[in-house]
C-alpha cells in the first residue's frame, strides 16, 4: 500500500507502483471478459518490464523476484517513554 508508507528515497517508490500500475491500467482499460486472460496479462506486463529497465526503474520484477530485492531501511527506534521507572 503506497499511501500509508513512509518512503526513504525514489526507489523505494518505484518499487512500489511498478509494475502494479500496469495491473491497474489494465483493469481500467479492459472489459471484464478481457480481464480473465493472467497468461496474456503477464505476457504484456514482461513487455513493460523492458520499458521500465529503459527507463532505469528500480521495479518489483514477477518474473525474477530476486533481481530487484525490496529497498527498505530498517531503523532503530528509540523508545518514546522511560519504562524503567
């Protein structure tokens, strides 16, 4: 979910809307019989896929997950009240 996070730098937020925003663009622009298709649907995503290597995407790549591993920062967080008294 994009809207509730706190994003660290830009790939993290290309990570995070591509591919998917292939996905919505497909349900927005296809009938719902051309929505049952998923051999089609990942076909023409991997064609996107090169447009966003092109363009030099930091993206989620279903068709090898570990190309691109999820760019997260793990901090450690200081606790907000002393609860050793």
């Amino acid at each position: 979910n994009l809207w509730a996070e706190t994003l660290e730098n830009i790939n993290r937020l290309d990570y995070l809307v591509f591919p998917r925003i292939t996905a919505l663009a497909e349900v927005a622009w296809n009938s719902p019989n051309e929505r049952t298709d998923p051999k089609g649907f990942m076909n023409r995503v991997e064609k996107h896929l090169l447009l966003f290597e092109k363009a030099s995407l930091y993206f989620y790549n279903p068709a090898d997950p570990g190309k691109n591993p999820e760019p997260v920062q793990m901090k450690v967080r200081k606790p907000r009240f002393n609860t050793e008294e």
